[in-house]
C-alpha cells in the first residue's frame, strides 16, 4: 500500500477530506438518497414497527419503478399541488422582495427616529412560532374571507418571509457605499435612474439570494398553510405530511411527492448560484472589500 | 466652467458647526486647494458645493446663478471621491460613458468622448478591463476619465491621492496638474496633505474648526503664515515653536530671550510689540531658515547690535537627500533644522546656528495670530 509512505501531515489532509465527503455525504445526500429510495422502492422497504429495513430494497412495485410516483400523480391530483406549491412560493417571493426591499433601503440609507428599534421588532418577529402566528391570524383572515384562499396563504408566508428576506436585503444595501450613488448623481442622474442603473445591478445577488429564503420558506411551509389554507389552497408540503399521518402511513408516497419537491430546489439552486459570485461587487473602490 | 462663490456659508450639526460662514470666490479656470487636518470642514464645503449636503444657512453660487437648493444631478458637476467610487458592475469603458450614457448623448458623441477620456488619464488598451482587474492608480485614472469627460463646469476632487502609495501619489499629482494645465477647468481639490495643497493649486484655502484661516497663493500661506496654526501646518519638516520668548530692550533694540538663547528682533515687529504691550511672543522658525554659522553667506544685516547666532547640541542627524535634518537641543528646548548634505556636522556636537532673522514669525501668545500682520488688523 502507498498509504505507508504518507507523512502526518498528508495523512491529516487525507483526513480531512474524506471526513468533509462523509460531511456533505450525511448532510446533503443521505436524506435525499433515502426518499429517492423508498419512492422507487416496494412498499415492504420501509421499516414497519419492529421490523428491520430491507436494503437492498425491492425495487418498483407491481413492475414498474416510478409507481409511486404514478399514483400520487394520478389518485392524489399531484399536478394541481405542483401548480400551487409554484404559485404561492412564486408569490411569496414577488411579493416579499417588493415589500422588503424599498424597506431595507430605507432602514440603510435614512436615518429617522426608532429606526434601530423597528428593524428590531422584525427580528422578534421572526422567532415567533408559527402555531402564535398562524392561530392569531386566523380570526382575521376568516373575516376578510382569507381562508382556504391562495391570496391569504401568500400573505401569511408573505409575512413570515419578510423579516427574513428584509435581514438579508439590509446587509446587501448596507455593502454598497453611499459614494456609488453620489457619484451617480454628480454625472447628472436623477434619483430614481441611480436605483435602476446602480443600486439595482449591484444588489441583484443579494436579492437571488432572499428571494430562495423566500422561495423554500413558503415551498417548504406546512404549519401556517394548515392553518390559514384549506383544501383548495394546501401545497405540495401539505399533502406529503398527508401520507404521514393517521393510521395508515404511506411512506412511499410521500417520499415520491418529497423527491418532486427536491427538483425545483436544486433547479433554483443551480440557476441562481450563477449570480452570488462573490467577486462581482469588487473593484469598484479604493480598497477592495 | 464657472466661477464658483461661496457666501455665508454654514453648516450645523447638532449645535456644532462643521462650517462657520465661510466665504470665498473661487476665479474661473483656478486650481484651488482646500487643505486643514481631518475634521477642518474641507469635505463637509466641498460637499455642499457638490450638492451632496445642503448647508444649514448661506448661498452657493456657480457665475451668477444660485445653485444653494439645486439637485446635485443639475448642477454640471464632475467629482472623484475619496475611494473612487466606481461603478463594480461595469468595466472601464462603461464607467467612463456612464454618465454620458444616462444624458443620452448620440452614440457617437459617446463613443468619441469616452475615448477622448480614455486618451487624456492614459488608460488605453485596458478599456474592456473589469475593475477588479486595475491597480489602484489605473482606478484613480477612471475615476478621473469618468468626472471629466462630462465637461463639468465645476470639478471637485474629494482626497483623490489619499489611498495610493507614495511614489503613484507624485506621478499622479503631476499628472492632475497636467490636466488641469490642458482642459483649464475651475478645481477645488480637497487634502489634508499640505504638500499637495502647495504643489498643485493656484491658490490655498487652510480650514480649522470648520473656519478659514488663510487664503492666498502657495507662497504667501508658507511666507506670510497669518497665525501660528498655518504656519505649523504648511511646511515639512514643520515650523519651530519657541513658547514664552521674553522680549528684553537694550538701547533701543529688542531681543528675544528663551531659555538662556537670545536673539534679536526683526525690525518690523517692533510696532506690534510695542503697540500691543507684549511682554513674551512666540516665535516661529523653519527649519530653512536654521544654518551652520560657518555655512552661512556672511549676512548684510551683520553688525554687533544684531544678535542671530544661538549655540546648540546636535542630537540626530536625518540625511535627506540633498539636504540633511539636524534635530538641535539646548537645555529642553529642541530645533529641526535644515543645511546641506555636505555640511560636516557629527551627533553631539555644539554648533553655532544662524537664524535668518529677516524670516522669523513672532505670535502673539494668547491670541496666536502673526504679528506682521498687526498693520493690516
């Protein structure tokens, strides 16, 4: 074996970096890895109680591997829950970045009284729990006719998201220097040409990057869209936390409904990365930062 | 290009003024410096006359016309910031025609602008460069290309050399002074380095607290320093402060007593002094005008009523280049001065110093101010 001839310190990084492998390993892919699985598997793979998993698993059930996939797509109306999900995440997200962003500017580049205190209450606002902040709308919405609505669940994910994506959009304002738009102004440009021509293109990373918080956050909600939806309103989330409760558990189904739910993620996830290089806003000034 | 007047001019800050009623007019076409340690106001002015604050009371004019409430996007300025400010996004290019851009200027117009621009700050071949891919002084450049190639009638230079090392800061004073010598446009530069305040302007404006000290031509600031903190700050190595000179009279002259030297007193000053019954002043000399007695060209105003010879210990010598720094000592009171390289001066020695009386600055203790101005108070 070569491996004698390995001095400590390339032992450590060999280390390392297998350790990082099994890292990313557990993390990332072992989840997935398990609901791809059992959405491709016979539903004896699952661990029934006091059983044991049967791996290698059986694969595909009555012949055919994708038969999960084809009965949640078929008897449990998955397209429709697909549309939805697109449509409140969609929303929460135009909705979210709209409301937050002229907010986040404000809070970094004007100061007016309570200003530290308001951006604060966000932040409390955020580790309320969803159950307080679901059930305490409830009256409300039901009032103004919200319930089971695609509106009232895109408000209340709306809300929920904003803290979040207003913390994230004040850290990006707060990386542009004030001088850029000063600059702008000198060369003749009116306040409003200087959002769009300077500070629009510079915080366009950060705003791919609060509009995924946005986007998985509402994609990923089950407790306030129970709350607030109702049938006609309910997600993908909904639907496979379904399978999983009451008596009769189908695992199978709702690891086929969770391996959809994957596929816009890593989608995004890839798409989006292309615009947070983390050199894009350099240059520009004395000292690089 | 305007001329640019400044009346009144304040600005406040929670009670305290940033700027006190400065006044000044700025000629058309005139490179003019404001210089004063941080926290002076130079920014805070140049600031206001950018538009980017608005003054808490007072008026700004460009020519005739009151710009005080004007936008800054209206009022045909060109700046470059302190930390250049670039725009990250675009490259060298697009930086430069940003503004013509936005101004809709014809394409062409653009095109032949950006590359006059490009020309004049010596940027050619980079002009597809990403930002991030310039040294500091090719940055500094595009800052400049893209300020002026608006043709501002107005150009204000925020500390532009402050972040670039030693060497690039010479090459690219002369360079803005070389500029400035081709498109003539009025500057107001902003530094807190004397130095480039006395190489590159037409005229000196030096700010304290937000007041102005001194305005005058690079000569008559370092000169005819109105009082004792322009004279401390313009100049390297700096002015010499001897505090509590007691002023003694023999036979109709006067002579300054510090510490165990003497020497004698200017003929100018004797009617400050008299008239304002001072008993001590402070005296200012630099360090140029120190010499080794035995260098000195035997002086014309030699005779045995005017005493200029004080008797020193060397302590340090600092060569300079051409010149050599001795840091003097007698008792506790310590002198720089400044003779020539070949001067044969050792650590330690005693050594007669010459003071070229002629150029002494006396203040008044508790006031500060320069007595040779007394005539004009």
């Amino acid at each position: 074996m070569r491996n004698k001839h390995l001095t400590p310190k390339q032992l450590l990084i060999k280390t390392l970096f297998w350790g990082l492998i099994i890292w990313i390993c557990g993390t990332i892919l072992l989840p997935i890895f398990a609901v791809t699985m059992y959405s491709l598997a016979d539903e004896t793979t699952y661990p029934r109680s006091g059983g044991d998993m049967v791996i290698p698993p059986h694969w595909g059930q009555e012949g055919n591997l994708l038969h999960h996939f084809k009965m949640v797509w078929i008897l449990e109306d998955l397209p429709v829950y697909l549309a939805r999900s697109l449509v409140l995440a969609l929303g929460t997200v135009i909705l979210s970045i709209t409301l937050s962003a002229p907010a986040a500017y404000a809070f970094v580049r004007f100061r007016f009284p309570f200003r530290k205190i308001l951006l604060l209450s966000f932040f409390v606002f955020m580790m309320m729990p969803d159950i307080v902040f679901g059930v305490s709308l409830f009256s409300m919405f039901y009032k103004w006719g919200l319930i089971n609505t695609i509106i009232g669940v895109i408000m209340v994910h709306t809300l929920r998201a904003i803290p979040l994506t207003l913390l994230i959009l004040n850290g990006v304002f707060e990386s542009i220097p004030p001088t850029l738009e000063e600059a702008a102004f000198t060369m003749g440009t009116s306040r409003l040409r200087t959002l769009r021509k300077v500070i629009l293109p510079l915080s366009a990373p950060g705003v791919a990057a609060a509009s995924i918080y946005a986007f998985l956050l509402s994609w990923d909600d089950f407790v306030l869209t129970v709350l607030v939806g109702g049938p006609e309103s309910y997600n993908l989330a909904v639907l496979a936390s379904r399978f999983m409760i009451g008596t009769d558990v189908q695992h199978y189904r709702a690891s086929a409904t969770a391996v959809i739910m994957l596929v816009p993620v890593l989608f995004v996830n890839f798409f989006v990365q292309r615009y947070m290089k983390s050199d894009y806003l350099t240059g520009g000034m004395a000292r690089d930062f | 290009m305007a001329a640019v007047t400044l009346k009144n001019l304040s600005k406040m800050y929670a009670k305290v003024a940033a700027n006190d009623n400065i006044n000044m007019k700025i000629e058309e076409g005139e490179f003019i410096t404001l210089v004063g340690p941080s926290g002076c106001g130079k920014t805070t002015t140049l600031r206001m006359i950018a538009g980017l604050l608005s003054p808490s009371s007072g008026s700004i004019f460009f020519d005739d016309e009151d710009v005080t409430h004007t936008p800054t996007q209206n009022r045909g300025i060109g700046m470059v910031f302190q930390d250049y400010a670039l725009f990250p996004h675009l490259n060298v290019w697009d930086n430069i025609g940003f503004g013509l851009k936005i101004q809709k200027y014809p394409k062409d117009q653009v095109k032949q602008r950006v590359r006059q621009g490009v020309e004049m700050v010596n940027l050619i071949g980079l002009e597809g460069r990403a930002l991030s891919e310039l040294s500091g002084g090719q940055r500094q450049r595009v800052a400049l290309a893209r300020a002026l190639v608006m043709e501002p009638r107005v150009f204000l230079l925020d500390e532009p050399l402050s972040n670039l090392d030693a060497k690039l800061r010479l090459h690219m004073r002369t360079e803005l002074k070389r500029i400035h010598k081709r498109i003539g446009v009025t500057t107001i530069y902003v530094t807190h380095d004397q130095v480039e305040a006395m190489t590159l302007s037409n005229r000196v404006i030096i700010m304290l607290d937000g007041k102005i000290q001194q305005k005058g031509t690079p000569k008559e600031v370092y000169e005819k320093p109105i009082n004792r903190f322009v004279g401390g700050f313009m100049g390297s190595p700096p002015m010499n402060f001897l505090e509590n000179c007691e002023i003694i009279r023999e036979n109709d002259h006067l002579f300054l007593v510090v510490k165990g030297i003497r020497f004698s007193v200017p003929r100018h000053f004797y009617r400050a002094i008299e008239r304002l019954n001072l008993s001590t002043v402070t005296t200012g000399i630099r360090p140029e005008d120190l010499s080794d007695r035995n260098d000195a060209v035997t002086s014309q105003y030699k005779s045995h009523m005017l005493d200029d010879t004080i008797e020193m210990t060397i302590d340090v010598i600092e060569p300079i280049g051409a010149n050599k720094l001795l840091d003097l000592y007698h008792k506790d009171l310590r002198l720089s001065a400044i003779v020539k390289a070949d001067s044969s001066v050792l650590p330690d020695q005693h050594i007669n110093i010459k003071v070229n009386l002629e150029r002494i600055h006396l203040f008044d203790p508790k006031t500060e101010e320069s007595l040779a101005y007394f005539d004009k108070l």
